[in-house]
C-alpha cells in the first residue's frame, strides 16, 4: 500500500512539467479572472443559505447514527500538484487506521446515511468551503486522491495536464457519467479525456450549462452526474 508520504514527493517531483505546459496555454479572461468571481458568487451563496443549516443537521446525524466526526477529510491533489485536505460529508464507518481503498458499489464500509448521501450527492456540499478556501472551484476535474496519481501519473498521456486548473465539485466528466468507481484503466482514461476537454473549453457558458445538468440530475437522484 502507497503512503502519503512517498506519494506526495513522487507527484511533487513533475509539478513542474504541469508549470511548463501552464507557461504555454493561452488564458482567456475568464479563466485568469472570471472563474474565480464565479466560484466566490456561487459558493459565498449555498454556504450563507444552505450550507449554514445543512452541515450543523448532517453532521449531528452521522454522529448519532454511527460513532467518529461527522466530516472526512482527504488529502487530494490541487491545481499545478499543490495538495489540499478536501472536505465530505463522512459516508463510511469511521476507521482511523484504514488503508486506503476506493468504494465500491454496494460496499460495506458505507453507512445507511452515507448511502442516501452518495446517492443524492449532498456528500460533497462541504466542498464550497473548499472553493471559499481557494482550493477548488465549482467547475473543473474532480480532485483525485494522491494515490490515484501516483497509479495513472505516468500510464496515462497527459494525466497531468487535469492539473492545469483548480479541480471542481463537479464536471464534464461527471455530468457524462464518467465518475465513480475506476475498476479498469480504461474508466480512468475515459474521464482523464473530458478532465482534458473541458481544460481547453473553459469558459462561463459551459460552466454554467454544467451546473444546471448537475442539479438537474440530482433532483431526479441521478447518480452519474455529480
């Protein structure tokens, strides 16, 4: 099993390949101001009139239904490889001491309130704090766990490249379906393709247009959209 450690400097060691291709991309206005102002709107929004009453009554709920805190904190990777430590609401059966595995479909580990929360995705709301924070936007490629880029770094092209932007709470990846479980390569490769395409077609209309498909599919509980 990787540690965090070790994974950290190996995946620090080519943060300045994915400098070297920032240095060359061509930044719209959007990009290198808009977005942020975007992500401050929005996520200054949901914190003030949903977030303020969500996460106090989530949080008290996981605890009394089953023991530890009532939020996870991971250390994903960020933009340009800069780490970060991204926030959920805990799904699984509190295990300090546990080696990291990705869930799995009907994994055991999830609680009966951490299942209603990954199925409606509100598992993820603690992440507007994260774009509060800087770390992460509304819109980008999902953040991945460091021992995910220590597996895909170097087997897939242009892996790196995701890194280009501040990773999002949701995506073209996700609102395609191309979330959750990666069991194969090919279901990394698949995502790492629309991580990729939406790096080179950021703009306000998509992100916009991809946070309508977002909540339009968790209102009708659709799984592979957030």
């Amino acid at each position: 099993m990787l540690s965090i450690d070790s994974t950290y400097t190996k995946v620090h060691d080519v943060r300045r390949d994915v400098d070297a291709v920032a240095t060359g991309l061509q930044s719209s206005w959007y990009s290198q101001y808009g977005k942020r102002l975007f992500d401050i709107t929005v996520a200054s929004l949901v914190t003030l009139f949903v977030l303020s009453w969500l996460l106090p009554i989530v949080c008290l709920i996981i605890r009394i239904t089953s023991p530890g805190p009532g939020l996870f904190r991971q250390v994903r990777s960020g933009r340009r490889g800069q780490v970060f430590r991204c926030l959920k609401f805990r799904t699984m059966y509190y295990n300090p001491k546990g080696n990291f595995a990705q869930c799995r479909q009907h994994d055991s580990r999830v609680t009966p309130i951490g299942r209603f929360l990954r199925r409606t995705n509100l598992d993820e709301m603690p992440q507007f704090l994260n774009v509060l924070w800087g770390d992460m936007s509304i819109v980008g490629p999902r953040p991945h766990a460091i021992q995910h880029d220590e597996m895909y770094w170097t087997r897939i092209p242009s892996y790196h490249k995701r890194y280009l932007v501040r990773p999002g709470i949701t995506g073209l990846a996700q609102v395609r379906g191309a979330r959750g479980e990666t069991r194969e390569l090919i279901n990394m490769k698949h995502r790492v393709d629309y991580d990729l395409l939406y790096v080179r077609r950021e703009s306000l209309g998509l992100d916009v247009k991809l946070c309508l498909a977002t909540v339009k599919a968790m209102v009708k509980g659709n799984v592979n959209a957030w």
